[in-house]
C-alpha cells in the first residue's frame, strides 16, 4: 500500500484471509495412503459457473465468501504429513490487510467439509489452526509486466497470485527478469494472461 501510494496508484489487489488447521496424528491405515493431496472440487465447479467478484464491496474473483462474510462455496485441500498429521486448509475469505484473526466457525465447517472425504479427522484433536493473507487480484489472475503505459518507466510488478503464488510466482519471476533483462516480452498468451 505505501509504494502504491508514494506512485499514486491504485492497485486492484485485495487481501483475502486463508484458513488452515492440523490434527493429531492419525493412526496406520487411519489416514490417506502415500501421502496424497486431498483436493474437495466443489469451489472449482463453483467457479466454473459463478463469480465471487464484486467491484462494488472490493471483493476479488474465487474467494469463498462475501465482504460480509456469508459463505457462496466451500473450498478445501489437505495433506497427512509424514509425521501422521493431517493439515487442511481452503476458505478464502476477503479481510483488512492486518487480520490474522481465525474464524472458529470457519474452522469448524472446514473439518466438517474434510470429514464427509476422510471421516476420521471428526474425532481427532485439532492441535492448532492459523490464517495467512494472499493478495487476490480482481479477475483472479496475477498482474505481472512493466507500467509504463501508465507513466512509470521502469517500475515493475508481480503480484495478485492469490493463492497460487507458491506455484506461479517463481515461473512468474523468471519471466520478468529475462524481460527485464533482455527487453523481449514474453509470448501473446503469457502477455495476455499476466498483462498489469
């Protein structure tokens, strides 16, 4: 927000609050085999057909929740770490830049959502849970390139991952700096999906 400012820009990024929790072990055969992903695909037909944007409350695209807060879909994710915990997270629920506050009740839905795969996670202590922010770009897709159509020679962004910036900022990083570096764009599609 403060470089935004010092540039008089607005940036379509909004925060979002992600939710995440973790059980006690489970025991052998209690668990996923081979330490798979359990992915719940009911946000991904959600989005296939609706929207969560919002350009009226600042609510971004594919977050799970209204600015206030009733629930549109559910959305989950989970692992078994290799020490026997089960670690799940999914809400998406837009927030001020500052909180980190854990809704109990979202919690709560959230391991009702992963007990209807792995029913199991029910009866097991939950040893703690935890929010993080992503910042969501309106459309849902990062804002990645150069601003100088706007007037800013040589000012550059990469942000509004949302909640694949662990996946795509890396290959996002390495794309702008060989633009950077070279002064080539990157290929019509990429420059289509990441155009700032």
């Amino acid at each position: 927000p403060q470089a935004a400012a010092s540039l008089k820009l607005t940036i379509p990024v909004s925060p979002v609050k992600g939710q995440m929790w973790v059980t006690e072990e489970l025991l052998e055969g209690e668990g996923l085999q081979n330490n798979r992903i359990l992915y719940l695909a009911e946000a991904g037909e959600y989005f296939a057909t609706h929207t969560s944007r919002s350009d009226a409350t600042g609510v971004p695209a594919k977050v799970t929740h209204t600015k206030s807060g009733k629930r549109l879909t559910r959305h989950g994710y989970g692992k078994q770490m290799v020490d026997g915990r089960f670690a799940f997270g999914g809400d998406r629920v837009p927030c001020e830049g500052d909180d980190y506050t854990v809704d109990e009740a979202g919690i709560v839905a959230s391991v009702a959502h992963a007990a209807e795969l792995l029913p199991v996670v029910k009866d097991k202590n939950l040893l703690g849970s935890w929010t993080g922010i992503m910042g969501f770009s309106k459309d849902g897709r990062p804002l990645v390139g150069h601003l100088e159509p706007l007037g800013l020679a040589g000012v550059w962004v990469a942000m509004g991952f949302g909640p694949h910036g662990v996946m795509e900022g890396p290959g996002a990083a390495e794309v702008l700096a060989d633009w950077m570096c070279t002064g080539e764009a990157p290929g019509p599609s990429l420059m289509e999906y990441f155009d700032p």
